[in-house]
C-alpha cells in the first residue's frame, strides 16, 4: 500500500492509537466488535501450517479516523494488507483446533454448551436489581412478594450480579467450565466480592 499521510501523522502516534484500540477491546460490546473486524478484515483462509489474514484498508482507515479524525491519506488505500500466521493445525476425534507458535489456542470448534439454570438465574439477578435501581421494588423482600418466592432465594440471585464480568459474559455465551452448576452460586456459601477468588472457586483458573 503505498500512501502518504496528509496530515503529517508521525507513524508512532498512528501506533500509539492502534494499542490504545487493543486496551480498550475487552470493554466493547460483542456487538462493536462484530462491526470492528468486519470494517477491517477482508478474508481469512486458513493453511496447515499458517492462517493469511487478508485486511481490508479503506476499513482500517475508518476505524482509526475514529481515534484520529484528522488522519488523511492519499494514493491508492485499495489494495489488499496481507498477514501471515505460522500456526499447528491439529484433529482429535473430539474437536479441532488452530495452535500458534507460542502454544496458545486460537480457534477452537467447541461448541458452547447453555446452562439453562445459569443463564436464567444470571439473567434473574439483572432484571430484579433494575427493578430495584429503578424504585420497582424497594428490597429483595419485595421482589420475593412479587414473585412468590423466598426472600433468601431472591437475596441469593440479586448477588449473582457482583460477579465478574468475565464470569457472567463465559456463562452467557456458554463457555462456562463444566463443573460450574447452579448449586455452586445459589446453595454453597456465599462467593467472595474479590473477582480472582471468584474465579478460582468457580473453576476458572
């Protein structure tokens, strides 16, 4: 690609912005993020031993004009960026999965598997603590009235809103560990506020 910034953006701050985009992924909704890689990423075709990336510049451009409404560009911003990934491709009979150089998983074909009863109560929790935000209900106890339910119940799932919030987006999307059931957050002791003694007990380090 062979562009010439008109603004006369040093190429450290257009690196600079790309990191602060990196930092700030995990606070985006699923959502944006969906519309992010589709603005920047053409294709991706995946090899034995590499992935190749094919990104799509008019798209990057849109993205860091967000960061950077003063970056211009001009000459030809069509053609294709292309990256290479040397990865280790490996089957099992239970699944298939892509491996980088440093060891770590990077696609996986598990399938996510819904705990209904988590998904409800994590659900429950946010629903009956906005009935409460917003002066629907005054307590717990109230909420227990309405529903006819037990006050220690309802105290019980309200609590399920503390958790962390990688917690509840893992039993959300499905990918929660398997020992994980709705005992453990609504019959066992009370979880701890700390996030990483949540995790722990949960099964999530």
């Amino acid at each position: 690609m062979d562009s010439t910034s008109e603004a006369h953006i040093p190429l450290t701050k257009i690196r600079s912005t790309l990191k602060n985009i990196d930092m700030l992924w995990e606070e985006l909704f699923p959502a944006e993020q969906a519309r992010i890689i589709q603005l920047i990423i053409k294709d991706i075709v995946v090899h034995p031993q590499k992935l190749i990336v094919t990104f799509y510049p008019p798209g990057m451009l849109s993205v860091l004009h967000q960061f950077m409404p003063d970056l211009r560009f001009k000459g030809d911003i069509d053609d294709p960026m292309i990256l290479e990934i040397p990865v280790n491709l490996k089957h099992n009979s239970a699944q298939k999965v892509i491996i980088a150089p440093d060891g770590q998983h990077i696609i996986s074909n598990d399938e996510p598997h819904y705990e209904s009863p988590l998904v409800k109560a994590i659900v429950r929790a946010h629903h009956w603590q906005g009935m409460i935000d917003r002066g629907e209900a005054h307590s717990a106890q109230d909420i227990a009235k309405q529903e006819k339910l037990s006050t220690g119940y309802t105290e019980k799932v309200i609590r399920l809103t503390e958790l962390a919030p990688d917690i509840t987006s893992a039993i959300m999307d499905g990918r929660q560990p398997e020992t994980l059931q709705i005992n453990t957050l609504i019959k066992g002791r009370a979880l701890p506020h700390d996030w990483n003694e949540q995790r722990k007990i949960l099964g999530f380090q």
